[in-house]
C-alpha cells in the first residue's frame, strides 16, 4: 500500500513538472524579431545609398536607425520591400561605426553594425568665373551638384575661415557675395552640406583690395563742369566730399549707428544719417522747406533702396522712387527715367555709388545734396550689378511742348580705372545728365 501510495505521488509530480513547462511555455512574452537572413554591409559612405537584404522588413510598424557611439540615433527615410531595406545615409551623419537598430511597437533590436565613412565631394568640374575679385562682390562657381542649403567657407593660411551663407544656387552653378570686410589673400573654397565639408579641388581664390571711387567728374559741356573728390580713412569710409567750386564741401564723422555730414560752409547745416542694419533709414533733408521736412525717410525692399520720402506738404514731388529687376539691376528711377541692360552691359565695381545713379549726380548735388552724399556714403544697401546700356528718357518738344520717352544709347567704357559714361546731347539738353567720369583708386 506505502508503495502505491509513493508510486501515485510521483506521476502527481512529474505531471506537475510538465504542466507547469507547459504553463510556462505558453506564457513566454519575449517579442520575436521579425525579419530573418540580415545582411548588412561592412561600410558606406556618408551620402551613399545603403541597400540592407533580408526578408520580413515589410513588417507592421517597423522602423530603422542609426545609432552613433554616444547612443544617438537618427531615423532613416528608408524603404522596405521584401528583400530588404534602402535608405540614403543623412549629410547630417558624420563618419563612425553605427549600430542598425530595427523597432517595432515598442520593441527594439540591434541587427548588426555599419562603419560611414567620409562623403564624397557632390560636386562635379568645380571652377571660378574669375579668379580675382575684390571684397563685396559677387563670385560664381561653376560646375554642377548644388543644392538648396549649401554654404560656402573661405579659408586662407593664418586666417579665421569666413563662412558664408547666403548663397544662390543656380542652372550653372552658385553664387555668393563675398563679404565687404574681407582681407586680401588666397583663399581655398570649401562646400559644407549638413555635418560635411569638401574641399574644392583647382579652386583658389584671390581677393584684391577694395577700389573706392577717387573723383567724379561731371562734364556739362557748354555750362562748365563738377569735379568731385572723394577722401576716404585707414578702415576705407569716406571722410571728405569737396567739389572743385566748394559748392559741395563736406567732412564726415561716425558715431554708433550716425553719420554727420560736417559743411565746410557756414551758409549750410549739418546732416545727421541714421543707419539701421548697415542702411541709411533717416537723414536731414537738406532741401526742407519748413520745420515739419526736417527729415526723409529711406524705405527697402529687402535689401535694395525702394524710395526716399518725406511727409512735408511742400516736399512732394521732390520724393525718389526706386524698383530693381530680378538681376539686381536698377531699372526704374524717380518713375518716369527706366534703364535697359544687356550683353554689353559693363560689371559695377562692387561698393560704390552706382553708376545708373551716379549719371544724376550733377543734379542731386543742386537740388538733395543729402541724397548725393549718401549714395556716396554707399549706406543704401545693394547697388546694381551692371552699368546700364540704354536709358528711356521723357523728352520734350520745345516746339509743340509735348513730351515723349525716348531710349537713348548709353556710350560706357572702362579704361584703366576710368569709367565713362556718355548719354549724349539729347539727355544733357532735357534731363541735364553730364558726361560722367568716375576715377577709382588704383
């Protein structure tokens, strides 16, 4: 009986053992990875597409990672199919060895590692358009593999690299303004993209010193001439504005965000420029009628000048206006004076007054001799790119007293440091624009 009774307890126990595997069994909770045959490559480069085979990524809810060795991941836009996974590695990413994650409603695994290595120039046959250029203007760079969010660094031996930002990706290239406060030197040119950085190779870079304009000479033909010399300090500001008949004698003096136009003249007052972001905003309006006309107002469109204005009663009509074309190019002046630019079309020495403007600097000095100092000043934001071909003029019959638009070719050559530009008699005759010669320094 005791041995039945022993031989009964231990098939309840043994039964238990098994029940209890069983019960084990069916509860286990451990998430089951859900793709199998992973392949992943050894290396890719920064940029590159990465094809990972295997089959189940088509999986509900599954998602890929890259994981650095500081335990930070980034999620990659991939695509799944039965095979496997492709994804292009993020710019964003810098050389390493990663770990693969895969997850999966809030489970995770770690399927492998890959090593990134450094990316490969985009950039195919890069080159310069000129090689030699002065601070504030405008570089283009061949070649081709651009892309929205580019920026460019500057790197020159024993120099801080000068990074640049605000660039324009185009058909043919890209372009950039290179800043006004560059120094001279050699300079290699570096594309970043997201964490990465190429060297552009057979690209170097030579910045001049800055030309400034010396002198402005206004020939009137038989009503005489203005020359106009301009004096400028060690930082390369103007100084001095004096006109050979002292009509216009002028010292300047910076303070913060003013500029005082100092008169030589006790017959005339001072002018007081203020400058908001590099731009003049507010000046004395040395043509005032009245108290209340104290001062105009210099308005922008971005970065180009659109009018400057004054609230006087008296002062309409004395109001400049202004509109640039898609090139940069100044088109319209005061409304009723237009430019056309062309093949032709001369390149501005970048920082100075605009030559389309420059022409009614005869005119400017007679009538808002504040305004011409402050195209002088070259406080008024971006300047045209290109010396117009051709202005469109109202002319008058002095006959019939009717007034028409009239183009009229603009003569412009650049010889040496002298630029000239010659409208003609017509244009002297009706709009008292001279014959203008702007000397820069050497």
């Amino acid at each position: 009986m005791r041995k039945i009774w022993l031989l009964m307890l231990m098939v309840c126990t043994v039964m238990c053992t098994f029940t209890a595997c069983s019960s084990d069994d069916e509860g286990d909770s451990t998430p089951q990875l859900p793709v199998s045959g992973v392949n992943i490559p050894i290396s890719a480069a920064v940029g590159s597409e990465v094809i990972i085979r295997g089959s189940g990524f088509t999986a509900s809810g599954v998602n890929l990672y890259l994981e650095n060795a500081s335990k930070e991941r980034t999620k990659m836009d991939a695509a799944f199919s039965n095979s496997g996974v492709t994804f292009t590695v993020p710019m964003t990413l810098v050389s390493g060895v990663y770990n693969v994650i895969l997850t999966q409603s809030g489970n995770e695994w770690t399927l492998g590692s890959i090593t990134l290595t450094d990316a490969d120039s985009p950039i195919t046959s890069p080159s310069l358009s000129n090689e030699e250029v002065s601070p504030g203007s405008e570089v283009t760079l061949g070649g081709s593999g651009y892309a929205d969010g580019d920026k460019i660094v500057l790197k020159a031996e024993g120099a801080e690299a000068i990074e640049i930002s605000e660039v324009t990706v185009t058909a043919d290239g890209l372009t950039f303004t290179l800043p006004t406060d560059c120094p001279e030197g050699e300079y290699t040119v570096n594309l970043v993209r997201g964490a990465n950085s190429w060297k552009l190779e057979n690209v170097v870079l030579k910045v001049q010193k800055a030309m400034r304009v010396k002198s402005i000479n206004m020939d009137m033909g038989e009503m005489g001439f203005l020359l106009l010399k301009l004096g400028y300090d060690v930082e390369g500001r103007l100084v001095s504005a004096t006109t050979d008949d002292m009509l216009l004698n002028r010292k300047f003096k910076y303070e913060g965000n003013t500029i005082t136009a100092i008169s030589l003249d006790d017959t005339k007052e001072n002018l007081v420029y203020t400058l908001q972001d590099g731009k003049i905003v507010k000046a004395t309006a040395a043509d005032k009628y009245d108290e209340t006309e104290e001062f105009n107002t210099w308005s922008y469109e971005g970065d180009y000048l659109s009018s400057v204005t004054n609230p006087g009663d008296f002062y309409e009509g004395m109001n400049l206006t202004f509109a640039y074309n898609a090139d940069g190019n100044l088109e319209n002046f005061v409304g009723d004076i237009h430019y056309n630019y062309g093949e032709a079309s001369l390149s501005v020495i970048p920082n100075t007054i605009d030559p389309a403007i420059a022409i009614h600097l005869f005119n400017l000095i007679m009538s808002k001799e504040d305004a011409a100092l402050a195209f002088l000043l070259n406080k008024t934001g971006k300047v045209s790119k290109k010396v117009p071909v051709s202005v469109v003029l109202p002319i008058m019959d002095w006959d019939t007293g009717e007034t028409t638009e009239q183009t009229i070719d603009m003569n412009v050559t650049m010889n040496n440091n002298v630029l000239s530009i010659d409208c003609g008699p017509e244009a002297l005759m009706n709009a008292y624009i001279p014959k203008v010669e702007i000397t820069y320094e050497k």
